[in-house]
C-alpha cells in the first residue's frame, strides 16, 4: 500500500495528495514490487533501501548513499496472537526532497501523523520528522511497558493465591518481550546518537531539543524495561523456590506420618508372633492394653516429631 501526504502551507495541516510532489511524505506499509517501482521512478532513492524493509528481521542503523539517507528504528506492535513484537519502519530522506516511510506491516506509530494530530508536523521538515517518529515510538514503548507492568502485578497476586503453570509461561512469555523491546530500544538509542553528531542528517533549530526528548524517553523505556525484567526473574525465582520448599513441607510431613502410623503396626506385628506375653497373653482386656499402647506410643512419637518441626 502506497499513499501520499503533504503539509498545506496555508493550513499548516497534512492532507493526502493524488501523486507525489516535492516536499511531500510517501506512505508505504508492505510495499509491492509495483509499488516500489513506482517510488523508484519519482524519487530516484537506492532500490535496496525500499526493498530491505519488507523483511520483519531488519535492525535498527542508519545507511547512507549519494541520493538518500536511510533511518531504521524498531517499534513495537501487537501480532496475530496478540503478543507484543516489535517490527522496523524506514525512514528515507531523499536529496531531492521526499521523506519515505517504509514498513512490512501496519503499525499504529504513523497513525496520528495521517490525522493531524502531532504538533509541529511538517513535512518539508525531513529531520524533525525522523525525529519526532523515533520520539513517538518511544512514547509508545513507555505506554505499552506501563501495561506490561499492571500485568505483572496482575500475576503477582493471583500466584499468591494458587501458583499454576499457565500463570509462570505468561510470565515467562512477558520476560521475553520485555528482552525483545530492551534489544530495540538500545538500537534506537543509537541511532538517535549518529543522528544527534549532525553529520548524517542536517538539525534545524528546535530540533536539537526534539531531539534531546526523544534520546531522555527512549532512555527512560530502556530503564523501565530493565527493572521490569529484573521484577519478573525475580518473581519466578521466589515462586520457584515456593513451590520447591512446599514440596519439601509436603514430604516431611509424609515422612511423619508415615512414622506415626507404623508404630501400631510394628507393635502388632510383634505381638501377634507366637511368643510369650506374660500377664497381658492372659489378661481378657488384653487387646485393649495394646490398642491403647500403641496409641499413647504413637502420640508420642507424633509429639516429638512435631516439636523437632518434622511434622
């Protein structure tokens, strides 16, 4: 999918346009070969910096050529299984004044930037945009991680309650996003490092402090995700060492009274063989002597078990 936006000098706006012109932005979201021939032939950028983006896999960096600068940043998205990923969007600074942004999928980033609602959007503006982008992916990332969080206090308390294996894979399933958005989130910072020497892209003014936002927010997720992984490893190493010491409990307690209960066995296993038993072979309340033995033994034995905390 292709289209293409322009901001009205007028207005101060962003409207889509019917082809591009100069200083406008082109919108590709998982660019066909037409499509890209079609760019190709109007901005005249690199060929492989179109095609490079419909891969899922490519990374953060930014690339240069005689007639264009390619910014790559990483931004996070939901899939079809409703798992937060991150997937690369392209930003392409043409020398003959076009901006391109390329993507191999639909993300919710450049959303806000077709409708109008990102202050001081301008497309002629071709650093700030990059900047701004990189700046909104942040902004996203700290949203989605304040989500990952509330999740994390959500199986806090239900592992407090009843410790299930599907509660520990959703935790774990959470550490490895979390691995995923630290990954990206380094990448990005330094691509916004290259970007903040001047060298590679031209800084008007105003962009130095956009800029300087976008490398504080992008520092702040990095952190944030970095406590919250540590919070996760945490958690699964406490409720694995719960599970194991319940356990432990489980089986001494087993063991106890398993101790408990042979005593009357034994005690009747030895009195049943044909030996003498004195004045209790020929009591008439003999099998209640026993009984009763056997039980005070027992009691006993479990008291002491219990005292020694083996019970």
């Amino acid at each position: 999918m292709i289209r293409f936006y322009k901001t009205d000098p007028e207005t101060e706006k962003i409207a889509r346009i019917d082809e591009a012109t100069e200083d406008c932005w082109i919108d590709m979201v998982s660019p066909t070969d037409e499509e890209i021939s079609e760019v190709l032939k109007i901005t005249g950028v690199n060929s492989d910096f179109l095609t490079k983006m419909r891969d899922d896999d490519e990374l953060p960096r930014i690339e240069t050529s005689p007639d264009a600068t390619l910014v790559v940043i990483d931004v996070p998205a939901i899939n079809e299984n409703t798992k937060y990923v991150t997937y690369p969007i392209g930003i392409i600074i043409t020398n003959n004044n076009y901006v391109i942004t390329v993507s191999p999928r639909k993300t919710q980033i450049l959303h806000n930037y077709r409708v109008n609602q990102i202050a001081e959007f301008h497309t002629a503006k071709k650093t700030r945009f990059a900047i701004q982008i990189i700046n909104t992916a942040a902004a996203e990332y700290l949203r989605i991680l304040t989500a990952i969080y509330n999740t994390i206090e959500d199986k806090e308390n239900a592992l407090q309650k009843a410790t299930t294996n599907g509660d520990l894979v959703d935790l774990l399933m959470t550490e490895k996003t979390l691995v995923y958005f630290t990954t990206s989130l380094k990448e990005n910072n330094s691509v916004l490092e290259r970007i903040s020497k001047g060298s590679i892209l031209p800084l008007s003014e105003g962009d130095d402090d956009m800029l300087e936002d976008a490398i504080i927010e992008t520092g702040q997720a990095i952190d944030m995700a970095g406590i919250y992984r540590e919070i996760i490893q945490s958690m699964t190493e406490t409720y694995a060492t719960i599970v194991s010491n319940n356990q432990n409990n489980i089986m001494k307690f087993l063991a106890g009274i398993t101790i408990v209960l042979s005593i009357p066995t034994m005690i009747s296993s030895f009195l049943g063989m044909n030996v003498q038993l004195g004045i209790i072979g020929t009591s008439p309340l003999s099998a209640w002597i026993i009984l009763v033995g056997s039980f005070v033994v027992s009691i006993a034995t479990a008291l002491i078990l219990k005292k020694k905390g083996l019970l």
